[in-house]
C-alpha cells in the first residue's frame, strides 16, 4: 500500500510547493465515479505550515476533509517550527443559498486562495487568506463563476 502511496504523490513533489488546493467530495465510494453530493476546499499554506477546510455548506465536508487531511499530512513534509501547524475548520465561509452551488463556491474560494498568494498578501490576523476569501466570495461573484465555466467549455468544444 505505502509503495503504491508513493508512486501517486511523489511525482506530486508535495515538499516543494508553497500552496496546494485539494478539492474534496463527500464520495466514499471511490467505485463510483460520479457519487458524492458536496464539494468542499482544503487549502495547505507551507509558511503557516497549516491545512484550511473550506466549506459552503456548514462543514458539511468536516470528516471528508480530515480524512483527506490525514492522508497527505505525511507527504508535505510539513515544519515544526511554523507557528500555525496542523489542521483548522475555516468559520468565515462564505455560504450558498441553495444545494447545488458548491462546486461553484470551491472553484471561486481556489481563485481568491491563489490570487491572494500570488499578489502576496495581504495577511489577515492569521497570516492568511480568510479576509480575502470573505471580502472576494460573494453571491454575484459565484454566479459570474458558472457563465465563467460555461465560457470556457464552450471554448474547449469549439477547438475541437
């Protein structure tokens, strides 16, 4: 199992990267392609040493996201001297209003997580992203993001 581990995340090269978004699902029937009825985030942050669950839905995703957690903690080669360290719940999410928005919500809270990290900051009280995601993840902006997505596989189809 560890040697099969290895050959997925390896070439990941986890230990080098500064930022990575996981998108998670509520499927735990990996069988299934399609299953799973929620989408949520979870962000890691090499500086604050620390793994942020984002989730649209009231946590939702809480105990997928642990597992998740869990599961790549050991290939991040994570420091123990970062003042963070660890795994924390995000309470500012923002929220959707109905069911079938959270895909949207993950793709649109990925976006302000990166465009926070390449613009360098700013750093909210935790040295992150929070107030970003907050202030950028809003209703309008998530309906934007669906005819931004249509957009783009309407491009895709027409290259074809």
């Amino acid at each position: 199992m560890l040697r099969a581990s290895k050959i997925f995340y390896n070439p990941l090269i986890f230990p080098g990267k500064k930022l990575v978004i996981f998108p998670v699902n509520d499927n735990s029937d990996v069988t299934k392609a399609e299953g799973g009825n929620h989408w949520s985030l979870l962000a890691f942050e090499r500086d604050a040493n620390v793994f942020v669950h984002h989730d649209s839905y009231g946590g939702m995703n809480k105990g997928h996201a642990k597992r998740l957690y869990k599961a790549v903690v050991g290939y991040m080669e994570t420091s123990s001297k970062a003042t963070n360290g660890g795994y924390v719940e995000c309470s500012s999410n923002p929220q959707q209003a109905n069911g079938y928005d959270c895909g949207l919500y993950v793709a649109a809270i990925a976006e302000a997580i990166c465009c926070w990290y390449k613009n360098g900051g700013p750093k909210d009280e935790e040295g992150l992203w929070f107030s970003a995601v907050t202030e950028q993840v809003v209703p309008s902006v998530v309906a934007d993001m669906r005819n931004k997505i249509l957009g783009l596989i309407r491009s895709f189809m027409a290259t074809k």
